[in-house]
C-alpha cells in the first residue's frame, strides 16, 4: 500500500461514527464497566477530546454536524413549523450547505447510514432526506421505536413501513447490527465500482436511544453487573476518570429526582440492574459493528488513509416514556415487545461525573468524549486532547483535512480542530448553547449556564466540571459579562426568548424525569 497511501493521502477518506444518547463515561476508555475494545483502541491509537461538545438534543446537533451552523441559523433549533420564527421551523434552507453537499462536489463518494431527523416539516420535504442532500447511497431509519422491527424506513429512495405485527419483520433483524452491515457494503461496493475515488461515510447509530433493546446474549453478560447500584457506580466511574486524567472534578450531587439506591427493595434494584445491562448491551453492540468497519479498512488496506470521527449527539437521557409497539412488563428486559428507559438514576451515572443529562446545558446534556483516528495524518496518538470544542467544529476541521476550502459565502461559527489534532495546543474559545430555554456560555476556563426559569449560574471549569461550586454571587462583574456575551450572540444567531414560543410548545415542561 505504500504507493497508494502517499497518493491517497490529499484525500483521506472520512468516517463520522455517532451514537444516540451515550453518557460522557459510558466508554470503557472513559471509566464504564462497558466493554467497548474497539472504540478503545481508536482513542489509544488517536486523540480524545475531553472538553468536546454537542447541542443537548438529537436534530439539533445532527444539523450543527452536517452544517457547521448552531442549530438556530440553521432553522433547526426546533421543528416548530412554519408559523414559528425562523431558528425554529425545522427546515434547514437549500442554501445551507451540508458537510456531504460540499464533498460530494469536491470528488468524494457519500454515505449514510443510520438515523437522519434532518427532514423538512413544510417545504421541500422530498429534498431534504439524505439523497437530496448530497448522499451517493442512505439506509435511512426513519422510526426508531423497535430496533428489531423498526415502523419505517429509507433505503436509498424507497420508502418501507413495517407491516403491523411485528412477527412479519425478518426475526434476525437488530438496528445496530444492519447499521454495521449496510456500512460494510457500502465500503464494499465502493472499493469495488469507485476504488480511485476517497468517500465519507455517515454512520448514525440510533443506540443506546431508548427503547432499551438489545440481543439477549449480550444482555446476559451484564445482567447482575450493576447491583451496587448508580451511587457506586457514579463513585466508581469517577475515580477511573480522575485516575485516567480525563476529568478530574467533585463529582456533582445525585440528582435530585433519583432515589437513593439504597432506599430501593431488593426487587426494585434487580429490575433497576436489568435496564442498565440492555444499555450497556446497547452500547457493546456498536463497538462490535465499529471493529467490524476497522476490520474491513484493514483488509482492504485503508485504515491508516482514512479520518474515523466518533462521538455522541448528547447525554444520557432521563426521559420516562412508552412509544412504538408498547411495553409487555411480562417481556423479558431488552427483548421487542418491552419498552424501557434509562430513567434519572441510571442517566445521571451515565453522565458521570456531571450534573443533569439529554436536553440540559450543564455539562451533562452537552458533553461527549470526540475520538479522532487518523494512523496517516501525523496526529498525536493516545493523547488526550484539553481543547474545548463543539460539534460546529467537524465541518471545519473536515474540510482541513481533505484540503478544501469552505465556502466563503457562508460565517462559519466553529473552527477547524486539524492543528490541535495535530500539536495538541489550545487556546481560549467562546461558544454557546440555547436548547428549550436552558443557556450556555462557555469562555475560556468559565462557563455560565442557565435552567429555564432559574437564575444564571457561573462555573469554574478548571476544577469544576461537576458544576457543584456556584460562583454567580462571588463574581457577579464576570457572569454579567459572559451573559451579555450571550445576549449578543442570541441576537445574532436567531435565537428568540422561550416563552415567545409558547403556542407552539404548549406542553413543553420538564416533566419528564418523573413517571
Ligand atoms: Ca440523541
């Protein structure tokens, strides 16, 4: 390959793997009991970004990911529709370009695989699936309330509903794992029909989203594993993150809606340990697709030439909720006819060791470990990167490393993360968050962030990612100069005040961490 990987090597390929909903430490190089070799051994053989950062929510960083925009200019903050002000309709505009837009022009084979939630509410609707918008080939799962049966889907430009009773569905059918496969042979079909030309592959896990399903052997090799409890295992996980360098910070309080483990009956805890097995079950299944793929780039002789992205679209959730074909409480943990959720106490120690989780912008709704794997790409290998960035940041730093310019028609936000990758230097940023009313500054060492409702509180991030020491009355010149910052960038970036959106969230309410 040696003639072939300095050819190649203007062009690398590029892979983006995104999981749904994974905590900050749910990987086993981030502290978890999860086992998770594959993903593992990108981070030992790449760079980790330990102060990385998405958008608290599923489309919203989805759309940040494939624009480079914050979700709000991007129309895409909500899916409020048309009526709505702009930031929130839903409908990312045509000329809005996305990452696999501005490659596919540029010479590179486009791919998707996976969950989109990119679709136009009112106009254009057709337009603004993958194909339309610069995808070669999708698989593209619409519905994800049965993972092994899911409601609808997109395979390349057909639409296919599952019939109604589930048992009509190919009974080996599991999300993750066709996932993993339709991305095998897309990569083979390409180095097979387009072998000169370098790809981007998009592969949009829809795990560990709930509901909480999972094949029951891997479920059985976690099954027992998580007895003592969230409040050990937040402990637990701390300690592996402080001891690994990765963040070292008083862990922040159990959260305020989760019980005491202690508190719970012996059965109560032996159903509580079944859900977070099928989570990690979840989680253990796209790492065996992830060495799948690294295997496959192996045998073809591509891994060193190509750029493998992983991250997580937001925090562990706490949501309680039963959709899809309903939960069978008879129906063994994980298996189709149930319909689980994480819940507070298993998403709080998801996110260890940060407060709050999915749709929040304290640390735990917006963190995710970013792992970048590039053997060619003279990166500082097994390092862990202190660079605070965002998911705005991948469109930038993927046009770096393929060497194309961005376009100049467009103010980006974010900024190409390709010299830290490389030198592991870092300096001062400024980035912000808007999500269901909850805000977010982050400058510098500092970060000042809201709950909707709840006054402005400043942290320290330096010691306390936790977000345990309020220092808003200690320092109230700083915060009121971060929160004008704020202010600034609402304006200029289409964000509106939440209660301004009120008739078209009627129902709105943080309600959701209770049954
Ligand atoms: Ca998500």
């Amino acid at each position: 390959m040696a003639e072939s990987s300095l050819a190649a090597y203007d062009t690398p390929n590029v892979i983006v793997v995104m999981v749904d909903d994974m905590g900050y430490s749910d990987l086993g190089c981030f502290g978890s009991a999860i086992e998770t070799p594959a993903i593992d051994s990108l981070a030992s053989g790449g760079v980790t970004f330990n102060n990385f950062y998405n958008t608290a929510r599923c489309w919203s960083t989805r759309a940040s990911l494939m624009t480079g925009l914050y979700p709000h200019q991007s129309n895409k903050a909500m899916s409020f529709g048309s009526k709505a002000p702009f930031g929130y309709q839903g409908d990312i505009p045509r000329d809005t370009k996305f990452i696999s837009e501005l490659l596919q022009t540029r010479g590179y084979s486009t791919y998707h695989v996976g969950k989109w939630h990119l679709n136009n509410r009112t106009s254009a609707v057709e337009q603004s699936w993958p194909l339309g918008r610069g995808f070669d080939n999708s698989y593209c799962i619409v519905s994800q309330n049965n993972f092994f049966a899911p409601w609808r889907m997109r395979d390349e430009s057909q639409i296919i509903v599952r019939p109604k009773d589930p048992r009509q569905w190919p009974q080996d059918y599991y999300m993750t794992t066709a996932i993993g496969q339709r991305s095998r042979d897309y990569l083979d079909s390409h180095l097979r029909d387009s072998p000169d030309k370098p790809f981007f592959l998009y592969v949009a896990h829809t795990a560990p989203h709930f509901p909480l399903h999972a094949p029951a052997d891997v479920i059985a090799k976690y099954l027992g594993k998580y007895m003592q409890g969230w409040d050990e295992e937040r402990k637990r996980r701390q300690s592996a993150l402080r001891q690994k360098g990765i963040v070292k910070t008083k862990l922040s309080e159990r959260d305020e809606e989760a019980v005491a483990w202690n508190s719970l009956s012996r059965e109560e805890q032996i159903e509580w340990d079944s859900r977070m097995a099928v989570h990690s079950a979840m989680i253990d299944v796209v790492d065996q697709e992830v060495g799948r793929l690294v295997s496959l780039l192996k045998k073809r002789g591509i891994f060193e030439d190509t750029v493998i992205f992983f991250l997580s679209d937001n925090g562990a959730s706490a949501e309680v909720l039963i959709r899809g074909d309903g939960d069978d409480v008879t129906a063994p943990p994980g298996s189709a006819a149930s319909y689980e959720c994480l819940e507070v106490g298993w998403s709080n120690a998801c996110n260890t060791p940060f407060r709050q989780h999915k749709m929040w912008t304290h640390e735990g709704g917006i963190s995710t470990p970013l792992i970048v794997h590039w053997p060619n790409g003279r990166i500082a290998n097994g390092t862990i990167n202190k660079q605070v960035g965002h998911v705005i940041d991948l469109v930038p730093t993927i046009m770096d490393i393929v060497k194309k310019r961005l376009p100049s028609t467009t103010n980006y936000p974010g900024e190409s993360l390709l010299g830290t990758i490389r030198s592991g230097n870092t300096r001062g940023r400024m980035l912000f968050w808007e999500h269901l009313g909850n805000r977010a500054i982050r400058h510098g060492y500092w970060k000042a962030v809201l709950e909707y409702e709840q006054p402005w509180q400043l942290y320290d991030m330096r010691n306390d990612r936790g977000e345990t020491i309020d220092l808003a009355k200690n320092r109230p010149a700083l915060l009121s100069k971060l929160t004008l910052k704020w202010d600034d960038w609402a304006d200029a970036s289409s964000v509106v005040p939440w209660p301004s959106l009120q008739e078209f969230h009627p129902n709105y309410r943080f309600k959701y961490k209770r049954k």
